[in-house]
C-alpha cells in the first residue's frame, strides 16, 4: 500500500538511482570524445605511479628476506605466519575489527538520528547546532589528545577500546551528520507524510519509506566510519598501552620504530591492515560517486 | 543551556498524539545524543585547552603548577624559534600538498569522466590509496625508500644515483619525500570529489557552447570550472585544514627528521605534551594554532566568496 503510493507520489531523484542509464554510445556527440591517447597516456602514467607503491609492498612481503628479486617468486608465506603470531597482528586484528564495527554502527545511529532531526525539523537550537558541527571541523583531534588522556582516565577508561570507540565516534559524527542530513532532505517530505496517513506513527514511516531510499548514503556514512577508525592511529597509540588492546596502525608503528625494521614483517602487516579497506572500497566503489553527489556537502 | 530550556518547558497545548510522536520535544530527543557526545568530547576539551594555556602545568613538576596569565604566549611569540620553524614548514606543508594535490586530482578526475574502455576498472585503480591509512602509506613509502632494498638501489643498478642512500634521512631530499608519498594517497581524495560533482554539470551547456563552436578548453574554462567552484573551495578548505592537523604520515615516516626538517607545527605540539609533559606550554600553542586556523579559513571563505552568485 504505503510503497504503491510512494512510486506514485515521486519516481524522483532519489539517491537510491545508483547511476543514470548511459547513452548508448553511438548517440555520443562528438563534443564528448577526447582522442583516446589523450585518456590514456596520462592515465597510464599515473596508474604507474599509483601501482608501484601496492607492488613493492606485496614483492616485499611474499619474497624471502634478503632476496632482491624484483619478482615475488620462490613465494614464501613465512613473514605472513611470523607477524600474525609472533607480533600480535592476529590480536590487533580483532581489536581493529571491534573498533571499527562498533565506531560504524554508533556513528550512523546517532548521526541517523541526529540528520533526521535537522533535515525534517524546525528547532531552536539548529542553527547554533549547525554552526558547532561545521566548526568542529576546525578542531584537531591530535590537538586535544592530553584534555581526551584526562577525560578517560577520570572514565577509567583508558586501555580500554571503549575509549577509542568513542573518540572515533565523536570526530566522525559532524561530518556524518550533516552528509545524513542532506540525503535526507533529498527524500520528499510528503511521502513521509503519506504513510501517517495510511496509519503509520512517526517512526514507522521513517523505517518503512525513507530509510530504504537512504541506503546509499548510509552505505557511504558508514564505510567512512569504518575505514577512518580502521585507519586512525593517534587515539589508539594514546589511550591503549597494554599490547594486548591495541590495533593495527598502532602494530604498524611498532614493527616501524624498532631499531632494525623487519621489512618483510613490515610489508606483511600493512597487507593485512589493506585488506579490510580493500574490500570495503571494492565493495562501496559504485556507491561512492553517487553518495557524494546526492549529500554533497552544500545544503 | 538554550536547549535544556526548550526541553523542560511544558508543552503548552492538550497533547494530543502519544509522546514519542510530539513533534515539539522530537527534534531535541534526536539531536541529544550527538550534542551530549560532541559536549563531553569535543567541547570540554577546547575549553580545557584554553584554560590550561593559562596556566603553568605539568605532571612531572608539579611544584611549578598554577596560573601564569599570558607567560606562555609572550613565550611562543618571543623566546621559541621552534614555533616560528615548525609554523613555516606547517604553512609550505599544507600549500605543496595542496595545490598539487587539487592539481593532479582534477586532470584525474576530468579524465576517468570520459568515457573509454576499462573506465570502471581505472577508476577503482587510481582511486584505491583513498582508502590507505597514513600508518600504512608510512609503510610503504619505507619499504621504497630504505637505503638497502629500496627503490634507489633499482635505480643505481640501472645507473641512475648512488647505492645506500637514504632519501628520508638526507635533508635535500626528505620533503620531496614525504611530499610524494603523502601525493600517492591525498590525489585521490579531490579527484572522486571532483568527480561527484562532474556528474552534475548540465550536458546542454556542452551542447550549446559545441553548437557555438567553442573548443574543449574553452568549454572547461566557461563551463566545467564556474561550475566546480564551490566544490573546489570547500575541498581545498578541508584539506588545507585535514592536512595541517595530520599528524600521522609525518609522525610515522620521519617522526618530524631529520634535524626537525619535517616538523609540523602540531607534531611539535604533540611532541611537547606527549614527551616533555609540557601541558600548559602544549595548550597554549594549541590555541594559537587554532587561533590561526580559523581565522585563515574566514579570510579564504571570504577571499573566495563562496556560495555566492547563485
């Protein structure tokens, strides 16, 4: 009934399209078409400069130590086995993965709840609310690193991932709010609107008729969330001393820092610290595009 | 405050609906979650930082702790050369990267829009360092420039430079460095920005100005880039500020070496706090980066006027 009416009421631009239908490509004018080599070479070159570095880490991680061969063969698994086992990357990969859920589904919950309130509502506060999410961007979080140390000890939290948890939480939120925010604007009022008429309360509609047409947007919100606490490495190496807690840039860092670096490890680990982000950016590549362009940051 | 005031007053027609549908106390139920976290985590501590910048402060000698009015920043802006050094190097920093960061990420993102064979797969490609993080780029670029194993040795075999030399460690060489690493993964970032905003660009105006006999050049200086302003300025801004606070690229390739070459104003200040346990000194430096900060980002919002003309 409700999803009847919802097609009826707006076929319209909803950020659910995930591409408009291309042309076929006999109506393509020529305005559109560059000479092939102008794409390309430049293309080309800078696919070099882009692959190399992914190159020199998987040739360093696969060949055995003290080899120069520029090809990955005879393969060896054994850097692989030493830095899950011996280093703690098989710890620091649960920790990591932890962080990293738990910071998504935070982050798009109470940003969810959050854009939904300043896309639909008139409120006092909004605009000062605004305004604090936009300056908070100004604010360095490896600026407040002692007043945040101070915090969660008081908390007794540090050494614990909650702290990261919610440090993550907190400095993705603006960004993920006011992207939420827009993509829900981009969703007609009035289908909501329509559903409280055919019986829905508030959030019911909101469940049933706008949340499925926010799905690209969520799914761009949350790989965000996902990847930058995968990534982020100050909050961790801050608040988390035991080795036991810690993650995997922080892993990283260590294998880094050691007085003769182990480059075989070193290449091993950052492989398993790529491969999480690889297949979520794999996963989000199609979405990316069109997430931005629904939510851009204009509204 | 405003907002705890709103809430508490009595909603003053009959209410009708059940309470989880008044739409009066709502919006404020919705946002309480993100204001109370963004409270406690992001306002708190600014406005500690600005306290303690007042103050002398430091765990390690706590006998010297109490209030010091404005010493600490007659110390910043008189007797430390460090925060004049690491300020410059932040400001060429963040220029470099910048600029040829927007550079190459728009003739990247002007050239998967078109439309070629293998254009779902390049673009995936040149997009993927997105994604890296700034430890793991650290690793990389490591791996490609240690003195032993490292790109440079390729290179001497093929008689390009010297065997054992160390990009990261010789101060002619390490900003080039670190600027091309920090390249690899900061490129993408403008060029999918870019590229979102590419989908948008009405085809009729193409049309026309085709129809008009304007060349491809033309089109873009009149068409592409009026209308990739905003997109550009906002993106600039967040990067230039993303770029200026990043402290992990810098603090893992080089941790600020050699001989502070590659000191960032925020590396300097985490190294102030974190090793010298200088909070006070450390808050107060703080400030007036943020002071900096913010006022350089009004001057370009304002300086570029963006939003305007629509």
């Amino acid at each position: 009934m409700i999803t009847k009416e919802a097609t009826v009421a707006a076929p319209a631009p909803l950020p659910a399209a995930p591409e408009p239908p291309r042309p076929a490509r006999k109506r393509r004018r020529a305005w559109d078409e560059a000479p092939r080599w102008q794409i390309y070479l430049p293309l080309g070159i800078y696919l070099v400069f882009t692959l190399i570095p992914f190159y020199w880490i998987l040739l360093f991680a696969l060949r055995p130590a003290g080899s120069t061969s520029l090809v990955p063969w005879p393969m060896t698994t054994v850097h692989f086995e030493k830095v899950w086992t011996d280093r703690g990357f098989g710890t620091f990969f649960y920790n990591s993965v932890l962080v990293g859920v738990v910071t998504l589904l935070m982050t798009t919950l109470v940003a969810l709840a959050g854009g939904y309130a300043l896309a639909r509502f008139d409120f006092k506060v909004k605009r000062a609310f605004m305004l604090a999410l936009l300056c908070s961007q100004f604010v360095p979080g490896a600026l407040l690193l002692v007043p945040l140390f101070e915090i969660f000890a008081g908390l007794q939290l540090i050494n614990s991932l909650v702290s990261v948890i919610i440090a993550e939480t907190v400095f993705q939120l603006p960004l993920s709010m006011i992207l939420i925010s827009n993509f829900i604007k981009n969703v007609p009022y009035s289908l909501e609107e329509a559903a409280w008429v055919d019986g829905c309360n508030r959030f019911r509609a909101f469940r049933v008729v706008v949340l499925p047409l926010l799905r690209p947007g969520l799914i761009a919100v949350g790989s965000f969330a996902f990847v930058h606490s995968w990534n982020h490495f100050l909050f961790a190496l801050m608040f988390l001393n035991n080795q036991e807690k810690q993650t995997i840039p922080v892993g990283l860092n260590t294998l880094m820092s050691a007085d003769s670096v182990d480059l075989g490890a070193l290449a091993a680990g950052g492989i398993i610290a790529a491969v999480p982000v690889v297949i979520v950016f794999a996963f989000i590549q199609k979405w990316l595009i069109t997430g931005f362009s629904a939510g851009a940051v204009k509204g | 405050m405003a907002q705890a005031a709103a809430v508490a007053k009595p909603p003053t027609p009959p209410r009708r609906r059940r309470a989880s549908a008044t739409p009066r106390r709502l919006p404020y139920l919705l946002i309480a979650p993100a204001a109370l976290l963004m409270l406690g985590f992001i306002a708190y501590p600014v406005l500690s930082v600005f306290y303690y910048s007042l103050q002398d402060y430091n765990p390690t000698k706590p006998w010297r702790n109490g209030f010091a009015g404005f010493e600490n920043f007659t110390r910043i802006f008189t007797e430390d050369p460090l925060f004049w050094d690491t300020l410059v190097f932040s400001t060429k920093w963040v220029f470099v990267e910048v600029g040829l960061q927007l550079l190459f990420g728009l003739a990247l993102a002007l050239i998967v829009n078109q439309t070629f064979a293998g254009r779902a797969l390049g673009r995936a490609l040149v997009f993927s360092p997105w994604a890296v993080s700034g430890v793991l780029t650290s690793a990389i670029w490591v791996l490609l420039y240690n003195s032993q194993t490292g790109i440079t040795r390729y290179l001497a075999d093929m008689g390009i430079g010297d065997y054992g030399v160390s990009w990261l460690s010789d101060t002619s060489t390490v900003f080039p460095a670190v600027v091309v690493a920090d390249l690899w993964r900061g490129v993408p970032f403008f060029a999918i920005l870019i590229l979102a905003d590419l989908q948008s660009v009405s085809k009729d105006l193409y049309e026309a100005a085709e129809v008009d006999g304007a060349s491809r050049f033309k089109q873009f200086i009149h068409i592409t880039l009026p209308h990739l302003k905003d997109a550009i300025i906002l993106s600039t801004l967040l990067r230039a500020v993303w770029e200026f606070n990043n402290v992990d690229l810098l603090y893992t390739l080089t941790g600020g070496g050699p001989a502070g070459e590659t000191t960032t104003l925020p590396l300097y200040i985490a190294n102030t706090s974190v090793d010298a346990h200088d909070f006070g000194y450390a808050s107060a430096l703080t400030t007036v980066a943020f002071v900096i900060l913010l006022f350089c980002s009004m001057v370009y919002l304002r300086l570029s006027k963006f939003g305007g003309e629509k």
